[in-house]
C-alpha cells in the first residue's frame, strides 16, 4: 500500500503558493474526515496565495455545497444520516471540478464558473454562491469523499493536480466536531451522539482511502 509523505500545515501552505505560482490553473482537492480540519487549511491557503499572488487568483469551493437539501433529505429518509456519502449530489460536484479544472489546458480561461455553498447556519446548499472568475489560478475544494474509489468519486482524482488528506488525532477530530455541532444549535449530548454515530461512520469510510493522497497534511 502507497504511504504518502506527511507534510506540517505550513509545509503544505508553502507548497500551495508555489503549486499557484507554476502558471495555469490547478485545481486541488483537500480530503479528510469530518473535523479533520479540511475548511480550515483551505482557508489558509486561498489566504497565503492571495497574500503572494494577488485578490482573485485562489478560491475555495466546498464539496458541501453539493448536499442534497433538507426537503430532498426527508423525502429520501436519510435526513438522519446527512453528510453519508449517498447524501450528496455526486456527480453535480464532479462535474463542476472538471468544469473548473478545464481551463488547466487552456491558454486563456475565458468564463466566470458560479459555484454552490454551504450555509452551516441554515444548514442548507445555497446555490449560485461563489464566483470563480477567469483569473483564477488555485481552486482549492475540500470534503470527505474526494479519494473514495466509487464512481463517479473515483474520477476526481485526476482531476486534481494534488489531493491532501488531513490527518489529526480521533480525539481532537471529535471534540472538533462537538463544538461544531453545539454551535449550532445541539445540545452537548445530541452533539456528541451525532458525532460519533453519523459522522464516525461518515469517518471511517473516509479514512480507509486516505493512502491514496498525495500527501498527508497533520491539522
């Protein structure tokens, strides 16, 4: 099995500026379990590349943008199990990345791609959210299926130039996403329950394909 090398956030940071200063644009995936801290090493990133590079040339674009709504949710029965794999808009989501990720071969990207977002106040998509304007040179997306091997998952992979895969201790990941689901709106033991039962088994399937990243990313 492929043991990809493990890299610092800032070592990772530091290889995204430059992976934006190679010219063209690059799409990059950043995959991991939830709480694993995906949102927030994309967020550093689009940070430093615009810090060295200039407004508009990084972008974030969520995978969490492709949930499927609530109302959808409850007509299908798995509201209770939001954030499953079978929850999302799968192949809306890869059909954006190669949207994104076509200008790559392109001299001169020429549209405006719009792309969704999530609201985790609302708890809902919102769609036609982020704009990811033509001189955009680093898409950055994250999200926990990015390196599943079911299709059409497993085409995203090549369409990133890289894909990372966070990686943090269970304990921090939970306590994480405790405070994440407290913060909206659950109490201590709702939150907890949910972190453990739905987004640890969410957890596990993400994990088992972690090896195949690029790099490991510690958060």
């Amino acid at each position: 099995m492929h043991t990809p090398e493990t890299l610092s956030a800032d070592q990772a940071v530091a290889r995204a500026v430059a992976l934006a200063g190679a010219g063209g644009r690059a799409v990059l995936g950043i995959a991991g379990a939830p709480g694993a801290g995906k949102s927030t090493l994309a967020r550093r990133v689009v940070t430093a590349v615009t810090t060295a590079l200039g407004p508009g040339v990084a972008v974030q674009v969520p995978m969490d943008g492709f949930h499927l709504a609530n109302g959808a949710l409850d007509s299908l029965g798995r509201r209770d199990r939001k954030g499953a794999i079978d929850t999302f808009d799968a192949a809306g989501y890869v059909a954006l990345v190669r949207r994104l990720a076509t200008p790559a071969v392109l001299a001169t990207p020429v549209d405006t791609v719009w792309a969704p977002d999530f609201d985790r106040r609302g708890d809902e998509p919102v769609a036609g959210s982020i704009a990811v304007p033509p001189e955009t040179v680093l898409v950055v997306s994250e999200g926990n299926y990015l390196l599943d091997q079911t299709a059409p998952w497993s085409d995203l992979p090549a369409l990133f130039i890289e894909t990372w895969a966070c990686v943090v201790d269970d304990d921090v990941r939970v306590d994480r996403l405790v405070g994440r689901h407290m913060r909206h709106g659950r109490d201590h033991e709702a939150a907890r329950t949910w972190a453990v039962e739905v987004d640890g088994v969410n957890a596990a399937r993400v994990t088992a394909d972690l090896h195949r990243a690029s790099f490991l990313v510690r958060t």
